[in-house]
C-alpha cells in the first residue's frame, strides 16, 4: 500500500510538473508572441519564466525526489548520488539560461535590472543553489571526504535543499504576477479586471504552488526516505518487497534492525 502511494504520488507530480511547463510555455507563446533567440527583442525574454519554470522548480524538485525511489534503495549508491548531482546541474544550467535572457534583454533595453523584490529573491537562490551543488560535489560525491564529515553536513545540505526549493517557487510566483503588471499595465484590460490572460496564469501559479507543496510531502514521508544501511523501517521493508522477491514476508517491528538484513541482501529466513 504504501509503494503504491508512493508511485501514485510520483506519478500526479510528473503530471504537475509537465503541466506547470507547457502551460507557461503556451502563455508566452498565446500572449506574448513566442520565442526568439536574438539577443534583443522581448521574443527572447519569454524564455525566462519558461527556463526557469522548468529548471529551479521541475529537475530541481527530480533531482531532489531520486533518493526517494526504492529502486536506489539497494545496490550501489554511485550511480544514483552521479544522477542527483546531474540533474540538480542541469536544472543549474537552465536557471543560468533564465538569467542570461533578462540580462541581454535589459541591457539592450536600457533597463534598469535587480531593483524588484523578485529579482533579489531569484539572485539570492541561484547564488545558495550554485553553492549547495558545488558543495554537494565536492563532500557527497568525490571519495576522500571522510564519513564523519558527510554525517555532519548531511542535515545542512537536505536542509537548504528544501530553503532552495521553497525560495525557487516563491521565485516564480512573484515573476508571474510582475509580469501580469507590467502586461496588464493598461486602461483596456487591467490586471484588476481579470482578464484571460490573468485568469490562466494565476492558475498556471497555483499548479506551481501545488506542485511544490506535493514535493515537499514526498520528501517528509519517513517510510520513502532512503534507509540507514541495517535499519529499514516497516513500510520501507514493503517498499523494497515490491520488486525484490523475499523482502517483506515477515513484518518488523516499527524503525527496529531485522537480523541479516541490509541494503545489499535479503533478511534471514
């Protein structure tokens, strides 16, 4: 029951995800003409909700959910810790995008940059993002930073994981609505009336703010967090029984150490 939670909770996100992208990906090209990758028009500014949609709030919350699969579970841990730090790079790179189209934008414009209040929130966790990956890879994932070490920056670094994401979405919301001033900025259709254009993305913000908060469940459920080697939980136990014949026959007590078990085999018979 719980892995089947579980998949059906992953499952809603991609959808979520998907959706938070290809309804910001549509409202630019509905309202604001499209894209273009000149260097100067406005054309090119409608890639910044859309990289950085996709880059700090969608692979960023994937990068953060790839512990939480059971399937990383067992076996190596290499491999799934190579895959968290290059989908948290990729999502880095596509939010360097987002920036680099409204720097060129406003410099070419003669605009006046990092005065909003949204602006600073944005600078403030690209800056705490590129610090947290760089860390990431230098105590998590090269091989001669001592254990001790990484049990003791182990809760900083989930920590300011779940600040960085929290700082992306509160990013977002405010971009969408100073982008609807400065649209809507009008005595035909202001933002105040309503119009479509506001209607669709005051909800494409609100599937963001869903979005996120789904992400932030997945990463607080106890049972779907990676086990410490030797102690796996009840429904951690299950989780791993879902596609590991033998796992799971016999119930454990709640957070108790079952004898021969670890993440590398199965429990003694």
């Amino acid at each position: 029951m719980a892995v089947g939670w579980f998949y059906l909770s992953f499952y809603a996100l991609s959808l979520l995800g998907l959706m938070c992208v290809i309804l910001t990906v549509y409202w630019m090209q509905l309202w604001h003409g499209g894209f273009a990758w000149d260097g100067t028009s406005r054309l090119m500014f409608n890639y910044h909700p859309v990289f950085m949609v996709a880059g700090s709030v969608v692979v960023y919350s994937a990068a953060s959910l790839v512990y939480r699969l059971p399937q990383s579970w067992v076996g190596p841990k290499l491999p799934w810790k190579i895959g968290h730090a290059v989908l948290h790079l990729l999502a880095f790179i596509l939010t360097v995008l987002g920036l680099v189209v409204v720097f060129q934008f406003h410099n070419h414009e003669n605009t006046v940059s990092l005065y909003s209040l949204h602006s600073w929130l944005g600078i403030v966790t690209v800056f705490l993002f590129a610090c947290q990956w760089f860390l990431g890879f230098v105590v998590f994932l090269l091989p001669w930073v001592s254990v001790w070490l990484r049990s003791l920056l182990k809760p900083i670094h989930v920590f300011f994981g779940a600040v960085i994401l929290f700082l992306s979405i509160a990013s977002v919301i405010s971009g969408i609505n100073e982008k609807l001033f400065f649209s809507l900025n009008n005595n035909t259709q202001p933002y105040s009336s309503l119009p479509s254009e506001a209607v669709f993305a005051n909800g494409t913000g609100m599937l963001v703010v869903a979005f996120g908060l789904l992400v932030l469940y997945i990463l607080l459920v106890s049972s779907w967090k990676r086990p410490e080697p030797g102690i796996l939980s009840e429904g951690q136990v299950w989780g791993l029984g879902s596609f590991i014949p033998g796992w799971g026959r016999a119930r454990p007590r709640e957070g108790s150490p079952r004898k021969g078990s670890g993440l590398a085999g199965k429990p003694a018979q």
